[in-house]
C-alpha cells in the first residue's frame, strides 16, 4: 500500500544524500496502537525539516478526499469515502460518516470501504473505469446483501483479480451464500473478510463462521478484531488459527479433500 516515490519513506530519515528537498512533512498513521512511534518519528524529521506534520485514520481523519499517490500508491483509488452502515466493530462510518462519492481517478484496486452503496450511476462510472484496467481488486470488502444481478453481471464483465466480501456476524452467512451464487466466480477470486473475537466471540464461534465461508465457496481471510483504544494481545490459538485462515495455501491445505472434488 505503500508509495513507491522518490519522495515517500518508511521509517527514520535517511542519510543526507538521500534526504529530498521539501518544504514540509507528513507522518500517515493507520493505527491507533502506533501513535507513539509517529511522535517518534515526527521528532526524528523535525531535526532535518522545518514543518513536519502527523495524520492520518488513527487521528479520526475524516478524508473528505483523495489524491492519487499521496500516502497510499499509485494504481489504488478510492471512488468514495464513508459507510451507511453502523457496524459496531467498524470505525469507517465514525471517523468518515455517511457514504461520500468522490471524482473518479484511474485505478486498478478500489479501496472504497462500501462502494456498492453509492448510486448506481457512480457505479456505472466506476465500472466504465474498470473496463479499462487487468488485475482489479476489490479490497474493500463489499457487501454481500448489495451484490444484485446487475452488478454481478457487470463485474463478471470485468478484468476481476480477486473481490473481498466479508462474513463479520451469522446473518451475514446467507447473503454471502447469495453474492457467490450470483458471482459465479472461481474460490481464487473470491476472498471473503471474517471478523474474529468481536464482543466476547468464541473462538469456536469464529471457526463456524470461517468454515460457512468457505463452504460458501469463497478463501475467507481471518481477522482478529481489535478495538480503537488498545491493542489486543490474543492467545496463541487464536493466532494460530487467524495465520491459517489468512493464508490461502495453509487454508486450502486443511480443505484439500474439498479442493479435488471442485470443477
């Protein structure tokens, strides 16, 4: 996700001859558990620049835009910002509020956070956009209850290298079920987003989620949940089973009897 600019870094400042020159800088900060290490870092490019800044979703950034290449790389797009939804282990719908549409900018990964919410004429944009792009992802993980018959037939009509839906709660079992019915896309491109340990969840729990998600035809990817103002540190079996269930060779390996029998 990282940019690949001559004027985007990763860490402490480099060796002189290696320092552009600008005017100011940013710290981006995705995590809330890494705010520390962004004032770290601040101090460390205050030694050599006048203005350096700090930002980002772990501040409660609202995003009320995008420009392509600033803070993520080239090639991801964000055709909108925000969520309908008020899902209470998420922070899209907190920090960015309700689904923005933004100008449309080229790119081959859309990290919309619910892009099917959007009105359809955005969507026809966007899909116009596609028609021009390979290897697409969708790794927002769209809603599964928002994958109609028109839009699947329209991303079946894309270039589509892989689309992450997501399984976070048993009521999203069947509308998953539904969207890779309707898909009819091999399990390669099917990703499926499974939110692990929310509000005292089982790990059992988790595991039946997981496994609906696989029956439903999808290669889920296992997320442990972690809240806003801390950094949960989870027992070694449930690292253990979200390191399986985000690998697709280790999450196939346990299903590969399951494998063989797909056309």
């Amino acid at each position: 996700m990282t940019p690949k600019d001559d004027h985007a870094f990763v860490g402490d400042p480099p060796l002189p001859e290696f320092r552009p020159l600008a005017d100011e800088v940013h710290v981006s900060i995705s995590f809330t558990w890494d705010i520390g290490e962004a004032e770290r870092l601040q101090k460390a490019w205050q030694q050599h620049y006048p203005i350096v800044r700090i930002g980002g979703p772990a501040l409660d950034d609202p995003c009320y835009g995008f420009e392509p290449g600033m803070y993520i790389r080239h090639g991801i797009t964000f055709t909108s910002r925000g969520c309908n939804n008020q899902c209470p282990w998420c922070l899209a719908w907190r920090r960015e509020g309700k689904i923005r549409e933004l100008p449309l900018y080229s790119g081959s990964i859309i990290q919309d956070n619910n892009v099917f919410q959007c009105n359809r004429d955005h969507i026809n944009k966007v899909f116009d956009m596609l028609r021009k792009q390979h290897g697409i992802i969708f790794s927002g993980g769209a809603d599964s209850r928002l994958i109609s018959d028109s839009i699947a037939d329209d991303l079946r009509g894309l270039w589509i290298k892989q689309i992450f839906l997501a399984c976070d709660t048993h009521a999203a079992i069947k509308p998953l079920f539904q969207a890779v019915r309707r898909l009819q896309m091999p399990r390669d491109k099917l990703r499926c987003y499974v939110l692990l340990g929310f509000d005292g969840e089982s790990l059992d729990t988790g595991i039946e989620r997981l496994e609906a998600a696989w029956q439903a035809g999808t290669l889920p990817f296992a997320q442990l949940y972690q809240p806003p103002d801390k950094y949960i540190r989870y027992p070694s079996e449930w690292r253990q089973i979200a390191r399986t269930w985000s690998r697709p060779a280790a999450t196939k390996a346990i299903h590969r009897s399951d494998e063989l029998n797909e056309p």
